[in-house]
C-alpha cells in the first residue's frame, strides 16, 4: 500500500512540477514578447532600454500605456491636472457606495498608476538630460 502511495505522490510531483516549469517558461515568452513589442529589435540603445522599461511597467500595472490612456480618456500629450481631473471624476463616478464597479474603479487607479509611472520617469530623463547639458556647457566655458 505505501509503495503505491509513494508512487502516486511522486507522479503527482512530477505533473506539478512540469507544469511549473512550462508556466515560467510562457510567461518568459511573454515578457520577453512584450519588450519586442514595445521596442522592436533594432534601434539605439536607449530606444532598447525604454522598451525595456514600459515591459516592467506594463508588467508592474498590468496594463499598457495606451489603455491607460483610453480608461482615463486622455491623450498622449495631457497636462498632469486634467489627469488628475478625470481621474477623480471616474473614481467618484464608479465608488461602489453610489451603485459604481469596484472592477472599474480599480482598472481607473491602476490606470493612473500606469500613468503617474510614465510621467515620472519622463520628469527623471529630462532632469538626467538638463544635467548632462549643464555639464557639457560647464566643460566647454572651462578654464580660459
């Protein structure tokens, strides 16, 4: 009897255990999917590494750029406080006490999340930018 019991819990533990690694293996298919989507596979080094950086997100959030977009109903070029606008109108729209979707309620945060991440590292390549534009000003006026 224990012999059967053994052998039945190790072909259990075999099936789980390949069906683990085949579920890390899609979902590295997947991200890695993504990162080609965003990016593509040519292109500078630093179009790579945004790519790079909107699959994290993206993966972070669950969610792209574009539907956060399309949930806050902004566009691409949008000023932080009509974000915020419409952000607070769909949240109250959909609150859960006034007969709203906490469904939709938490796709608008995460939507504003996904969005407060992109303007954040834009501020964060800008700032990087100015500074290195300060610097390369600052070598070049150097000692005379």
């Amino acid at each position: 009897m224990a012999k059967y019991l053994i052998q039945i819990v190790t072909a259990g533990a075999q099936v789980v255990g390949r069906a683990f690694v085949r579920a890390v293996r899609e979902e590295h298919q997947a991200y890695k999917h993504a990162a080609n989507r965003h990016g593509g596979q040519s292109g500078s080094s630093q179009t790579k590494q945004e790519a790079r950086k909107a699959a994290i997100n993206d993966t972070f959030t669950g969610m792209s750029i574009q539907e956060a977009r399309q949930i806050l109903n902004v566009k691409e070029d949008v000023d932080y406080e009509s974000l915020v606008k419409n952000y607070d109108h769909l949240f109250q729209v959909n609150d859960k006490s006034k007969g709203g979707s906490l469904y939709v309620q938490s796709k608008v945060v995460r939507a504003k999340e996904r969005l407060d991440m992109e303007m954040k590292d834009k501020d964060k390549d800008i700032n990087t930018e100015t500074k290195r534009i300060e610097t390369d000003n600052k070598s070049q006026d150097g000692p005379s």
